[in-house]
C-alpha cells in the first residue's frame, strides 16, 4: 500500500492512495519488499478512506480473501439465523479477519484451531463464541456426517475440508480458500447431491478490479478496526526471514506487518 508517485494510466493521478496485492507481485514480479515500484495500473485498488496504508497492510492479502469468503456466504443466502458458521485456521491472518468480520456481522461462529489452549482467549475476544481443536476435524470424513454447520471458511484443505463439507446441513456453503493441511480433497459427492451443499472456491490473486473493490471497502465497513489492531505485529525488514521461519512452523498468530523502511 501506498501513494502513487507518477502515472501514464489515465485512472490514477499522483497523490492517490492504493493498494495492491495478488497479481504474483513478490513471486514472480519484483517488488513485494520495495519502497518504490513500477506497477500495471490495473493491479491497483483504491485505499478506503476509513484505513492507513499501515492498516491496510495489516489486511492484505490474507485479509482480503477472508472477505472474499464472506462475500461467498452472504451470496449464496448463508445468514446468521441459520446456524453457526466453522472458521478452520483460526488464529491465522486469513482465519483472524474472518471470525472477526463473521461476528461483527451477527454469526455465530465457531472458530477451529491447533492452539485454543494458547489463543483461545485472543479467538473469543476476535469474536469466536465457540472453539474446537482442529484434531476433530483432520481425520477421514465419513460421506455424510451429523450437521453442525450452516456455513463455513476453510483456509486447510485435506480432511479438514472433506468434514466441514460432510457436516454442513442442507444447502450450507463452504467457502474454501487454502490447503494447510493439503491439496487433495478426500470426500464424495454426497453432500452435493443429498445436501444441496455448495463448495464455494475462492480466488484471490487474479480477481477483477471491481471485486476487489468490494472487498476491500467492505472490510472497511465490516472490520473493527481496534480488533484490527490487536491482531497486527509490526516488524523491520530484517525481522522478515525470521517471522518467515515463524509462519512456516505454525507460531504465528494474525497479521504481521513489514515496515521496509526500518
């Protein structure tokens, strides 16, 4: 996030406030850690007034996709009156933005992790009115399951998955966003065909402008910015192969934030 400097695309002007994430921008284009960089107009978000360039970092990436799990829900008619919605990965960035974003919108939800003894007091004040180990969840499903669920947001994939879908009750979604636990998907269609369940994928790198758009300024409507805050760690740029090293061994918890000037 930050201010645009110079344009030759006529829909920005220098001084404008953007975002940008997704596009493979610090995968496969340079640019991701830098205080300066050339980017295609059409990467490019509006910052919502109601956020800093701090706090929309604070988001990113992992934030925008809980939204876009959100957004995938409510279109596919999944209110809060109609049950608990599940929250697999909880105390992650993507998890953390959508029980918190799931709760201030009136649902109850059950927030599924590997460390509720360590983060469930951080999970409940997110929001989270119920939480499970994510052992319940990570072995073989059975086809169909008791139904628990109205909806849910999975940031796992593997079993994990497979039980969610198993035990949402008739015609729930699922909104399904990340493998942590892996890429394969073993389940059976009986849930689809005896349910009416939908499994909803979520795309977050190559989505248009205008979704993204939505996305965003409904974070800025639907995300108290004080929980916000409370999930966020900000560290300097030499601090980053070490919350790296954090990540990849399951140790972090919310949002971290890279001051690259620091």
């Amino acid at each position: 996030a930050g201010t645009v400097a110079r344009s030759d695309d006529p829909a920005w002007s220098p001084g404008d406030k953007v975002i940008v994430n997704g596009w493979d921008v610090g995968e496969s284009y340079w640019g991701g850690m830098a205080t300066k960089a050339a980017m295609d107009g059409g990467w490019l978000t509006p910052l919502p007034d109601a956020y800093s360039t701090h706090q929309a970092m604070a988001l990113g990436t992992a934030g925008y996709t809980a939204m876009l799990c959100v957004l995938a829900l409510e279109e596919h008619d999944i209110t809060p009156d109609m049950g608990p919605v599940i929250v697999t990965g909880a105390a992650g960035g993507v998890g953390s933005v959508a029980v918190a974003v799931l709760a201030k919108l009136g649902y109850q939800v059950i927030a599924s992790s590997g460390r509720i003894d360590s983060e469930g007091d951080y999970l409940r004040e997110l929001g989270a009115s119920e939480l499970i180990h994510r052992d319940e969840l990570s072995g073989p499903a059975r086809p169909l399951g008791k139904t628990r669920f109205a909806g849910g947001v999975d940031t796992v994939g593997s079993h994990t998955l497979a039980n969610i879908v198993s035990q949402t009750q008739p015609h729930g979604c699922v909104a399904a966003c990340g493998l942590a636990q892996g890429m394969d998907f073993p389940s059976s269609v009986a849930p689809f065909i005896l349910r009416a369940v939908t499994l909803a994928g979520v795309n977050c790198v190559y989505e248009p402008a205008e979704r993204r758009a939505q996305a965003w300024n409904r974070l800025a409507q639907n995300l108290d910015t004080a929980k916000l805050d409370a999930m966020t760690n900000t560290i300097g740029l030499a601090d980053v192969p070490a919350a790296a090293a954090a990540i990849l061994a399951g140790e972090i918890r919310g949002r971290v934030v890279v001051d690259v000037s620091s």
